[in-house]
C-alpha cells in the first residue's frame, strides 16, 4: 500500500519549509523548498497541503474584515497581533509599499493601510494564489491555516500564554510549550527538536509541524473552518483558516 502522505508549510526566508508527514508518527521529513509547487511535484505527492498563508482575496475589504482573520483573532488572546489584517487582492498584488496602501484605501471601507508585515508576504501570497487559479484541481487540497490557531487547537482550545519571539528573537519558554503540545500530538522527540533546515528558523520547524498537525485533522474530517462554512472570492478560492 503506497503511504499516504500530507504536508504543513509555513514561509520562510529560503522559501517554504515544509513537513512531510505520513500516517504513522515516525513518517516526518522536513525540506526547504524554493517554489510553493514543487511541493507537489515531491515524491511524497502530499494528498493534502495546510499551509500558513492566506488564500481567497477579496476585491473590497468590508468593517470586518476579510473574514478569517476576524474569526480566529478572538481565540488568541495576546497572541492576536500575530493575524495580520488581509488587504484587497489589488493591494496584495501592488509591486510597492506606497502603490499598495493607496490601492487598499481605495478598496476597503473604511480606508486602511496595509500593514509592513503583511506586505513583507505578500510575494508568497501571491504564489499561492496564483498556483491555485491556473491549477484549479489543487483548491481541494490546499487549505489555510495559522500557526497560531493550530498550537491554540493542539492546546485544547486556549490560547498560548507564552509567545514564540521576544523582539525578534527565538523565546525558549514558548518554543519548549510548542515543542510539549507536538509531542503530546504525536510528533517525536526527533523531529521537534531537530535543527531547522537551512534557510529556515527554528521557529519555522515548528510552524510547519503544527500546520502538518492541521493537515492530519482535515484529512481525519475532525477539523473546523473559520469562519463556518468558508467564505469565497470572486475566484471561487475558499476564505477559511482551519483547525
């Protein structure tokens, strides 16, 4: 029987690091890939992919928001900051800072700015989106989910009291509670605390574990959608972070 394989990818500076996960727990194999499709095209051929990156883009953004962004921010509690506001698809395709908060003024009600952080993925964004509408078969096996909102899953449904970076840098204390919420997840010892691939962080490594978690309860059908049911854009792209 071939193995039956999904995949949890978070962004990181090299390009997406990506945990491969089999059924059995000892099946984990983390790479760094370039390209968000040559997740794909690896010989693991993930049967389902959660990936921490938004997907559906609206042409206006309303008082509430995109949508997921609204729905999950609530559960987190001081770790909300870390669910950045989702502009326009317009704004999200802008080629610079300045060109990008003009054009979310002019598509949101009432007007906002995109924020830095945003705008720093916004590259990533756009390569899933732009993966997902020229192959629309994969829209069934990509879904949306937030690191956060997966270790908020994995945690029982409370919010982290520790955060993962203090200024910008890795915290030991929230690090070693992601690793202890893996680990009673199922996730071995090895690959929790192995070392982050090169062009990745630490915190990436544990990111993508915990997006791999998310993909193992969608693909289990014990997994809810935020908000539910999924909202779509004019693409027809769900609107939904998972967990």
């Amino acid at each position: 029987m071939t193995p039956q394989w999904v995949a949890g990818v978070d962004g990181c500076r090299a390009g997406w690091v990506v945990a491969f996960v089999g059924l059995n727990d000892e099946d984990i194999r983390v790479r760094v890939m370039k390209h968000f499709t040559d997740i794909f095209a690896a010989l693991e051929a993930p049967c389902l992919v959660a990936v921490d990156i938004p997907i559906g883009l609206p042409a206006r953004i309303g008082p509430q928001g995109r949508g997921p962004e609204r729905a999950v921010r609530p559960l987190l509690g001081d770790r909300q900051s870390s669910v950045f506001a989702v502009p326009s698809r317009g704004a999200v395709y802008a080629q610079d800072y300045r060109e990008a908060c003009r054009v979310a003024q002019e598509t949101s009600d009432p007007p906002k700015k995109v924020s830095k952080q945003l705008f720093m993925i916004a590259p990533k964004i756009r390569e899933v989106d732009k993966t997902l509408r020229k192959a629309p078969s994969l829209i069934d096996r990509v879904f949306e989910v937030h690191p956060e909102v997966a270790f908020w899953r994995l945690n029982g449904g409370r919010a982290l009291g520790e955060p993962k970076k203090v200024k910008g840098q890795p915290f030991g204390p929230g690090l070693a509670l992601r690793r202890t919420l893996l680990a009673n997840d199922g996730f071995s010892k090895a690959a929790t605390e192995e070392a982050a691939p090169s062009g990745a962080s630490v915190d990436d490594l544990l990111d993508a574990l915990a997006c791999a978690a998310i993909a193992r309860r969608i693909l289990a059908r014990v997994a809810m959608p935020f908000p539910d049911p999924p909202l779509r854009d004019d693409f027809g792209l769900p609107m939904a972070i998972w967990a």
